[in-house]
C-alpha cells in the first residue's frame, strides 16, 4: 500500500494545483454569502432554505470534482506517456489504480472538510448554533458516497478513451440514480414480465446513492441518525466501492497501455 498511498499523494498535489477546486469553492463561497445576506420579509424560517440552497450548491460542486478530476487520470497518463515509465517500476497496475482511486478520493475528503466548515461558520452566524455531530455525520457519509463516485468514473477511465465521454456517462448516471433509484421498485410494479423482473434486478443491483443524500439532517436540525444506521451505510458504500474498483483492477490488468 505504500506505493499506492505515494501515488495518491501525487494525485492531491495535482488537484490543489489546479484551478478546478479554487473556482468552485470561490463560487460556492460567493453565492452562499449572497442567499445567506437575504432577508425576505423578515422570516426567520427563511434560513433553512437559504441553508438547502447551500448544501445544494456542495453536492453539485463536490460532484463535479470527485468526477473530473477521476475521469482525467488514466487517460492523462497515456496520454503524456508517463504511464509506460510508471508501470517500469516494481509496481503493478492493480497498485496504480488503487493510488489513483485514493488520491482521489482523499481529495474529494478535503475539499468537502472546506465546503463544509465554511457553511457551518456562515449558518451558525446566521441561526446561533452549530450541531457539530449533525454536520460530521452528513460530511462522512457525503464522503463516502463520493467513494462509489469516484470507484465508478475510475471503472469508467478505463472503458472508455475519452474523458469527455467518461464524465457525460458518470454525470448521468449518478444524476439517474440519485433522482430515480429509489422510484424503479415503484415503477416495476406498474410493468408487465419480463420487464418487472428487469427493472427490478436493476433496482437491488445498483448503488442508491439517495441514501447518503441527509442534507435535511443540517437543514431542519433533525436528531442524529442512529450510530449502527450510520455505520452500516459506511460499510455499504465501501462494499460498493470495493466492487467497482475490484473490475476497475481486473479491466486495466488486461488493457493495452500503448493505445
């Protein structure tokens, strides 16, 4: 793992050099202080929607991070041919991977600690409180959730060439599961054979994302989730990840580099 976690640490370095993050947190930044400044006729219930426009805008710009900047490293490799030097070394591809999942990954982590201390600094000058366990629940399993994000549009850097393409199939994807997989049960049962049985197996085989989705838990001040509840999403979202960088491992072993 140690050849891993060197390459994962190349891989943060490359993110927080890049302008990608910077322009997002900046906007982000931006907009939460304009919402956040508004006063509509003096209702104090106004800060909760000003507070799931903010939590909006960290899930779309965490997103878009977690997505680009996994798409991108694969195919820049190859593309400046640092790969075929990489792969000289004594370290095998499953490695390589590994460490650009992490660095990835690790990646996401910190910018999402940026985005989700300064909202909690803005909403607690806003409300008068800040329930630190509330944000540290929903940051972890946002984390996490961008786990099987990035495990995917890794999977997806080796299977298509393009990293164009790669994020346009990602972005919907996610998009897709995250409006739509908790509703196919429902839509199966209004289906006919086989398609029932179809839509169905899709249902059960895909990674709900929606349910790492507890904006309303910092929204509404909600009670904490249960512990064990929380720990077993943690434990389904790595299961997931495991599984897509495992075929992730299994593609890129048996890919030819020089192409």
């Amino acid at each position: 793992m140690n050849k891993s976690f060197a390459i994962a640490g190349i891989v943060v370095k490359e993110l927080f050099r890049r302008k990608d993050f910077y322009v997002l947190f900046i906007i982000t930044v931006l907009l939460s202080v304009l919402m956040a400044g508004v006063n509509i006729f003096n209702e104090p219930r106004i800060a909760r929607y000003v507070k799931e426009l903010c939590l909006l805008l960290i899930w779309l710009s965490s997103l878009v991070i977690a997505i680009t900047t996994a798409a991108r490293q694969i195919p820049s490799e190859k593309e400046q041919r640092t790969l075929f030097p990489l792969l000289a070394k004594p370290i095998r591809r499953s490695q390589v991977l590994i460490g650009k999942f992490l660095g990835c990954w690790l990646a996401c982590g910190g910018t999402l600690v940026c985005f989700y201390l300064f909202f909690g600094v803005l909403s607690s000058m806003r409300e008068g409180q800040w329930p630190v366990l509330n944000y540290f629940q929903a940051m972890v399993l946002h984390w996490f959730m961008l786990g099987i994000v990035t495990a995917i549009t890794i999977l997806g850097s080796i299977l298509f060439s393009a990293p164009s393409s790669n994020i346009t199939i990602c972005f919907a994807f996610v998009s897709g599961v995250l409006f739509l997989g908790r509703h196919l049960n429902k839509i199966a049962l209004q289906m006919s054979e086989p398609s029932q049985s179809i839509v169905y197996s899709i249902y059960y085989l895909i990674p709900h994302l929606e349910l790492f989705d507890v904006r309303d838990l910092i929204i509404h001040n909600w009670p904490l989730i249960s512990w064990p509840v929380w720990a077993a999403a943690l434990v389904y979202a790595i299961a997931f990840t495991a599984l897509f960088i495992w075929l992730g491992c299994m593609r890129f072993k048996r890919m030819a580099v020089n192409r």
